[in-house]
C-alpha cells in the first residue's frame, strides 16, 4: 500500500471482546489473579459483521483496559453479515440471555420491549462519551422521547456517491467530471465493456436500491415504498416509484442491464467486490465526513478511489441508527453493560486499538492525536470505526491536513436534518397490511433497482398487488402520525 493513500478515515473497522486479570485484597502472584477472575463480571455482547482475523491478540490488549477500568470481562461473539438480521430475531423472541448487541430492527424491538431503557443511565455511567454524541443521534434514537440505545458517534450525515477505481479511469483518460447521476455513467460503462471484458463495469447485486437524485428519506427503510421529500414544505408521504426522478433512475439502470454493463444475475447474486480487487469500474457507496473525502475507502482499498456524489448530505434516521448498540431488557448487569459502552465510547486507547490494531505494529501515535500506519496495517487486522466506537476520539492519520480536518466538523455541524429525523412510525394498527407490503416488495423491488425489470411495465403491475395489500390503509396512518409529529415540532 502506498503511504499517499493510507491516510486517516479509519473510521472503518469496529469492537472489542476479553479475558485479562486486575488487582484484588494483598493476594499475590497467580492466587491474585484467580481471586480476581472470579470476581470480573462477565458480558456478552453480540455484533455484526466477520471477526477481525487477529482477533484473540486484539482482545487480548482490549480487555487488559476493561479489566484494569472497571473489573470486566467482555465475552464478545461476531455474527455473519447474512445472518446478522434472522439470527437476533431468534435471539430477542425467544428471550435468550445476553448484555449487548449491535441493534437491528430497532425501533420495532424496543416497541416490544426487548431492550432496556436507558434514557437515565446514559448520563449516569456514560456521561463522558454521551456527552459527546451529536445531538442528530439523540433526536434519531428517541422513542417517545427515551432512549434506547448507544449509537456509535460516527457519519450522522450521509449521502451516497458513485465510486471509480481510478485503475481504469487512468488507463482509458475517462472524464467524470460530469457525473451526477446514474444516466451519465452510459459512456463511461460502455468504453469499459468493450475494453475490459473481464471488468464488471457496474459492481451490484442484491440488496442494492437506486436513489433518486432529487433526494428522499423513507420511514420504513428504501425497501419499502413510502418516502418524504429531504427539501420544500410538502410534508405528503408518497410512493416513490410514482415520481419521475426516481423512475429516471430505474430507467437507467434497465438500460444498463440490457447492455451487459449489470451482472445478468444481479437481482439474486451476492458476489463480492473487493475494494482493492480491478473487478469492477463503478460502485455506490454510502459516505460520511469521517471518510475524509475519499480516503477512508482508498486505505481500505489499497490504491486511489475517486467519488462523485449523486445525493446531498443529511442527518437521517437510517444514519442515527445504523450502528447502534442496545442492552437487553433481560440483562442481569445493566449498568455495567452502560458503563462498558460509556468507556469503549470515551477511551481513546482502548478504541483505537480496536480500530488501527495493535499499536506498535500497526501503527504508532504521534503528536496531537495524530497517527501514522506503519507496513503492519493490514485489512481484516482491526476492527471497523463506523460500528465499534465514537469516531471523535479515533487518531487521524497525519497525512490528514488541518483543512481536511476542519471540513469535516464544518460538514457535521452544517448538514441539514432529515424532516423525518425522530419521526418512529408505531405499526401495531397495520401490521397485516405491512407484511404484505413488504412481500409485495420482496417480488419486485431488486430486479427494479438492477435493472433486470422494467419500470414501465413493473411499476403498475407493482402498484395493483401494493393496493390489494392495503397501501392505502398504511398510507393514511403513517401520514396521521407524521402530521401529530410535525405539529409537535
């Protein structure tokens, strides 16, 4: 990797786990500590994602800090990307005993009950850290004005943008200048076609959703159709594939998949591309201001990437809730589950040895809480940042200028607030309309987004089976609450 490019967006790897001994009475030797493993309290805590592939030693340094902060051992198990979801489903429904977690399905869970409440003890044990938190992360995570979650302090605000392996924009001098949608890729895609057959030119596959350039948020996720505009005064919920900018979008990438520049399974491949792979020309990635830009995926990479961005950034739900964690309802150590997160979230040794590595090897800290890597780091050797830890207190690369660093907190303290930020949709009144929906959805909404359906001809076809289900019906109730939600503004 080339030292220009290992630069300090390492706001991208993410979290600890444990077994190490503390001080205990006048007990010596290894009587002190076995005296003190018993006394340790023990949490387990659950998160997403493929363990680092040096995880014992990472561990093994983090919970020598836990232990010597606050008496814990941290029991911490990775679960798969794909099985992340159903597995903590299983887990929640059948009241099985853990103390922390990576939260999906958030509000709905804790609706139910299943994670504490932790709107008085955020400020009691993890003051510190919570106090740090952007204030877009609170209003995003209240539920009926409580709290129940600790989000990771990260990339409160997003935008996606189209991502070029600059491998092949040098090679071919492709301009992208003019980029600012899916439909200005179609001369770029085709040059790549026809000289780099081996190349995907446009790496997606299931999962992926189209935007719309003009920008919306959804109240239910981007995989179900209801959306409010991010601008304007219009505060009407809307089926977004109704509207023209979205269906630009869906044209698009039909016409793409019928000139081979989409893989032909894409509505059901879950092929990876790796960052750093030249199998692939153009991806869109979700970005924040801790990316510096596009640092953050080039160190991932190895190599230069270059983005142009096709939505403005917001604070969204979707952001304030992507990488937070929660306590269980059932937990037997509450406050120290708090605490725990309270100290990941506000010790900066402790984090960022999660999320460079190990430090001495991976890289060295220097003056002003700076860092330089060092040939040791390596990728799948750390953690990720943007679902471990508060990525205030990481150490930026000193490749990073003052300007870069100065842009970022002028992006975070300036970017304009979703109008659906705090707004949680209560689903108990439609729950047998949304379950249809949602297989509705399930039907069309990949081969949509790749292009493998036609919006002209799938859209309305769509829509019949959407009414039936009982669109209307959630239509009206969303937009009721969302209105009493305004008011209240």
């Amino acid at each position: 990797m080339k030292r220009m490019i290992k630069v300090g967006a390492i706001a991208m790897a993410g979290i600890v786990t444990a077994s190490v001994l503390s001080g205990c009475g006048s007990l010596t030797g290894e009587k002190k500590q076995e005296a003190s493993k018993d006394k340790m309290t023990t949490l387990l805590m659950y998160q997403i994602g493929d363990k680092p592939k040096n995880f014992d030693a990472l561990m093994e340094v983090a919970n020598k800090r836990i232990a010597e902060k606050m008496n814990v051992q941290l029991d911490l198990q990775y679960i798969g990307w794909g099985d992340y979801e159903k597995k903590m489903s299983v887990i929640v429904s059948s009241g099985e005993n853990y103390d922390i977690a990576m939260a999906k399905n958030y509000v709905t869970n804790a609706q139910k009950g299943a994670y504490a409440d932790l709107t008085e003890l955020l400020p009691k044990y993890a003051s510190e850290a919570y106090e740090m938190l952007d204030e877009g992360y609170k209003k995003g995570n209240e539920i009926n004005g409580k709290m129940y979650s600790f989000p990771v302090n990260a990339d409160i605000s997003i935008n996606q943008k189209l991502t070029f392996n600059k491998t092949l924009l040098d090679k071919y001098d492709l301009d992208i200048s003019k980029v600012k949608q899916y439909a200005d890729l179609e001369p770029l895609l085709k040059v790549i076609k026809e000289k780099e057959p081996q190349v995907t030119p446009i790496a997606i596959g299931q999962g992926f959703r189209a935007e719309s350039v003009s920008g919306y948020d959804y109240p239910l996720g981007n995989g179900m159709p209801f959306a409010v505009e991010f601008e304007g005064e219009d505060t009407a919920i809307f089926n977004p594939f109704d509207r023209p900018e979205m269906l630009k979008s869906l044209n698009a990438m039909h016409r793409f998949y019928e000139a081979g520049y989409v893989p032909k399974d894409a509505d059901t491949s879950n092929r990876v591309y790796p960052l750093e792979a030249d199998t692939w020309f153009v991806r869109q990635e979700t970005e924040g201001p801790y990316n510096f830009g596009d640092y953050g995926l080039s160190v991932i990479a190895g190599k230069e990437l270059v983005s142009k961005p096709i939505t403005k950034p917001y604070k969204t739900p979707n952001a304030a809730q992507g990488a937070a964690f929660v306590v269980s309802s059932g937990s037997k150590n509450t406050e120290k589950a708090v605490e725990l997160l309270g100290l990941l979230n506000s010790d900066a040794e402790l984090l960022n040895g999660l999320v460079l590595g190990i430090e001495g090897d991976a890289w060295e800290k220097v003056e002003n809480n700076r860092m330089r890597l060092l040939d040791g780091y390596q990728p799948n050797m750390h953690m990720s940042g943007w679902n471990t830890g508060n990525n205030k207190i990481l150490y930026v690369d000193e490749m990073i200028s003052d300007e870069r660093i100065k842009e970022r907190d002028e992006v975070l303290q300036n970017s304009k607030e979703s109008p659906m930020l705090g707004f949680n949709f209560k689903t108990d009144k439609v729950k047998n309309e949304l379950s249809n929906i949602n297989n509705v959805m399930t039907q069309y909404l990949d081969g949509l987004s790749v292009g493998t359906l036609e919006a002209g001809k799938t859209v309305p076809e769509m829509n019949k089976k959407l009414a039936t289900a009982g669109y209307a019906t959630v239509l009206k109730e969303m937009q009721k609450q969302y209105d009493e939600f305004k008011a209240q503004q």
